[in-house]
C-alpha cells in the first residue's frame, strides 16, 4: 500500500500543554514533532503513567498528576510560558475554567468536547436538562461576553464534533453543483444557512460505521473501545440529544423541549445508548446507529439556522449523532445497560493499532432532502492506512488527532478570534490540513 506521508509546517515556537494523555493525547503527540518542529517545548498532565514513555520518546516533559478544578491554575502556570497553546483532550476537566485562563493569558485553546469538571456526569443528583450537552455549551458560549482579550480558543474540535462541520459545508457545496443552483462560496452564517434551506435539506445524520476487529475476544466485565470507554458510556449514559429541525411535525413522545424557548435542540428521556435510529453510510449500505448526545447536534443545527428579518425562525435541520460502533463496543454497551444496570466494568481498554486485525471507521454527514433523496460525504479510514500514516492510534483516534492539529494550525494562523466553534471556521482551510490523514474522502448518492 502507498500512502503519502505529509510533510507541511507550521513556524509556531511556543509552548505546547497538553491535559490528557490517553488514546488522543499520545496519538497527537508525534503529529506534532512533525508538523510544528520549531515548539520551544512540549509538556503533558496525565495521572497516570501508563504512556509516560511516549511522552519521553518524543522528547516530552511528562507529569503524572491529575488537573482538577483546585489546582489547575498553580500547575498551568509553573510550566507555562507567554506563548503557549493549552491542548485539552482529558476527561472531565473543565473547558470553562481552561478558556477563562487561555484568554486572560493571551494563549490559544483546544478542545475536543465541552468538559465539566466531575459530577455532571454519572450524577443523579442532575436533571436530565442540566446534563446534556445543550447545558455545557450554553454555559460556555456565555463567556463570549466577558472574557478579556479576543486569543482565540476552539470549542469541540475532533472528528465530531470539529471536522464534520467542515464536512458538511463541502457537502452543501457538492450538492450546489449536483441540483444546479447557481451559487458562490458562502461568506457568512447567513449565506451557509440559506444554501442549506434553498437545497431543501431536512436533516443531517452524522454517520459512522467503526468496522474495527481485535485480535481477541472481549471478555466478561471488560470494556473494549477504539476511542476512551470512558467517554463514550459518558455520551451513552446522558440524555439522547439532537438539533430539532423547522420540517418536523411529529414530537417524540418522549422528548423535552429545553426551558430555553430559542433553544435549537431537544432532548428525549432515554439515554442515548438505548435509543437507535437508522442511518447509512457507503460500505454498509442502510444500518441501525445509536442517537448518542454530542456537541455538533446542537452546534450544526444552530449554525445553519435561517431567520426572516423580525429575527423569527423560518428555517433550521434537525441534525444528530448516528453511531455504529466496533462490534466489541457495542457488546462491552449490551453488557453495560442489560447485565451491570449501567454499572461500568471493572477493566477498560482503548484498543490500540497493534490489538487490531482489520477494519476501518467511516464517517461522514448524511444530508437528507425533503423528497428523502441523501448525500453522504466523508472519510473511509483503514487501519492499515493508518498504521502507515502515523503511530500510536488507531483508525478512529487519526480522524481526531488530525482534526485538533488541524484546528491548531487554524488558531495559529488566526490568533484573535476569541472562542469559536468549528462551524465558524473556514472549512477549506482546515480540510487542507486533515485530509492527507482521512484516507479516502468521498461522496455518495443514496436515500433514507
């Protein structure tokens, strides 16, 4: 197999922190070395020191302790400098508190998911409402208005969320074309929101199919997954969550509207790991997928919202999470919800390259038409294009290290945004960036 390795640059020479060094934090590590050569240094907070010696190979400052809503500040700032880029990829710490500090600092800021600290999730002391996603995003959003200086920091910028929205407005782009309307690239929120509602899309699924297979079986009161167990029974575990579109007219006899009348989402009574809708993606054709919560349901669906000029909702796409996980997975979560009420087990794995025989992860956003004509447009990775590309990950964990080193190539590049959002960001310029690491990117016709 010949796969291209890219060589590009970036001229950055500050610090690097990186908070979290599990499957996400050591699989960016060596895309950094290679891509940002001129860092004045390279620091990672982790509690443990399971990958300490990837840290140290790559020439890394390791420090096993943990980042907690205490200590953060002291421990940031004894190794921080005044060009640094904070790179959060941990469970659980908190994503308000990190962008605070980035921008009274004057440093850039990365995320891949709006953390709390510990006891949103797994609390059932919580509403239902105060655990979704929708919450956490509002409460960050609201810092747009207060934070002190304008260094940008990237909200939720991974695979998904973070490089399906990109995703997605090429894929509008591509249907432009395919239907015939006459358009230029969009240059505003306004614009990318009428192309969407001019193309009569309904909806939008986030596809993805992780078609990954250990070399071993998964055993009794153990959790197998390509990306953290404990991130994904996090998401399995709260409230099914999705952007609610202006075309739907039957409410789900379960669902919540939010307390927020303007809200663009709702949320359903049952957690997303027992809620299954079907979806499609090019290799397996029509499939169940599981309608876990994430960021890019609310985000997309508020993004390409249209309003008339009395500032009144004429248009908005529904838009949620359509997961099919590794089969592994999917028995660890059977486990999870029918023999242990939701008790996590004992022994967690991140399967690593080296634990995979085969497989690969598609994903990619499925736009769906009113006459129920879609389009899918997305990454079909393998994991032994992946093996090629880039060490310690596999298939699904590349298409999110590429998308944060993507996202910090942007920040970068355009350091006084203030806090944004992938959907915010120019698409073309970040796709640049991640597409030599996606294998093979492509559209397909289909239907729902």
């Amino acid at each position: 197999m010949q796969v291209n390795i890219p060589s590009f640059t970036s001229s950055f020479d500050g610090q690097v922190i990186i908070i979290g060094f599990g499957s996400i934090g050591k699989g960016l590590l060596p895309l950094l070395r290679r891509h940002m050569p001129n860092l004045s240094g390279i620091t990672i907070f982790d509690p443990s020191s399971r990958n300490a010696s990837i840290a140290y190979a790559y020439g890394a400052n390791f420090i096993e302790i943990s980042i907690t809503e205490e200590n953060y500040e002291e421990q940031i700032n004894k190794v921080a400098k005044d060009k640094t880029f904070i790179v959060n990829v941990a469970n659980e710490v908190s994503s308000f508190d990190l962008v605070q500090l980035c921008s009274e600092r004057e440093w850039l800021y990365i995320d891949t998911v709006v953390e709390p600290w510990p006891g949103t999730y797994f609390n059932s002391n919580l509403s239902l409402e105060e655990q979704t996603n929708y919450a956490l995003r509002k409460k960050l959003l609201s810092l747009r208005n207060i934070l002190p200086t304008h260094s940008t920091a990237i909200s939720c910028c991974g695979a998904n969320p973070g490089m399906v929205s990109w995703l997605t407005k090429t894929a509008l782009l591509n249907m432009a074309k395919q239907y015939d309307i006459d358009t230029k690239r969009p240059e505003s929120r306004e614009e990318w929101s009428k192309l969407m509602h001019d193309l009569q899309i309904r909806g939008i699924h986030i596809a993805e199919y992780d078609s990954q297979v250990p070399k071993f079986p998964k055993k009794p009161n153990q959790f197998l997954n390509t990306w953290s167990p404990m991130g994904f029974v996090a998401e399995a575990l709260q409230p099914a969550e999705l952007g609610w579109g202006t075309f739907e007219e039957d409410f789900p006899i379960n669902g919540n509207r939010f307390e927020d009348k303007d809200a663009p989402a709702i949320y359903l009574n049952d957690p997303g790991g027992k809620v299954e809708v079907q979806t499609w993606t090019p290799e397996h054709g029509k499939h169940p997928g599981f309608l876990v919560t994430h960021n890019e349901a609310i985000s997309i669906a508020d993004y390409f919202s249209l309003f008339n000029g009395e500032g009144e909702l004429v248009y908005r796409p529904t838009c949620h999470y359509a997961y099919r996980p590794s089969d592994v997975a999917i028995e660890s979560l059977r486990e999870l919800f029918d023999d242990r009420q939701t008790k996590m087990q004992d022994e967690w794995k991140v399967l690593e390259a080296e634990d995979i025989a085969t497989g690969n992860d598609e994903l990619g956003v499925l736009l769906y038409r009113t006459d129920n004509s879609a389009y899918w447009y997305g990454s079909t990775l393998s994991i032994e294009k992946t093996k090629i590309l880039v060490p310690h990950q596999n298939a699904t964990g590349l298409q999110v290290t590429s998308a944060v080193l993507s996202g910090m190539m942007y920040a970068i590049n355009h350091p006084a945004e203030g806090l944004i959002e992938a959907e915010e960001m120019d698409h073309v310029e970040c796709l640049y960036v991640q597409s030599p690491y996606l294998g093979t990117i492509a559209g397909h016709n289909t239907s729902l």
